[in-house]
C-alpha cells in the first residue's frame, strides 16, 4: 500500500506534520486553527462518519 492510500487520524501537530511528510492524507482532530495542515479536521472521531473522510480524500 502506497502513502497516497492511507489515512491518519492525529490529533497533535507533530502527527500531523509527519503524516503530511510521509505523503498521506491527515485528519486532524481537535481545533482546526492548531491543526492548520491538515487535510480535514473534526472535533472529534464522533463527529465523522467515513463519507467525509472519502469526499475529502482522493483515496
């Protein structure tokens, strides 16, 4: 499986950026003005469902 085909969920800056620098695509959990680099950003996990993630993502 290529990084282009994953998804990470993090909610700290630095999972974040190293989720973007392996070349995957990021959900950020938490604030979106701390998270500002990730792909999409939810307050939380329950507040996602898997449509989301795949319309934001090119997967």
């Amino acid at each position: 499986m290529s990084p282009a085909e994953c998804v990470v969920f993090e909610d700290a800056v630095a999972g974040v950026e190293a989720g973007k620098r392996g070349g995957m695509f990021v959900v950020g959990l938490g604030s979106p003005d701390v998270l500002i680099q990730a792909d999409l950003v939810a307050p939380s996990l329950e507040a996602l469902t898997v449509d989301d993630v795949l319309a934001k993502a090119s997967i």
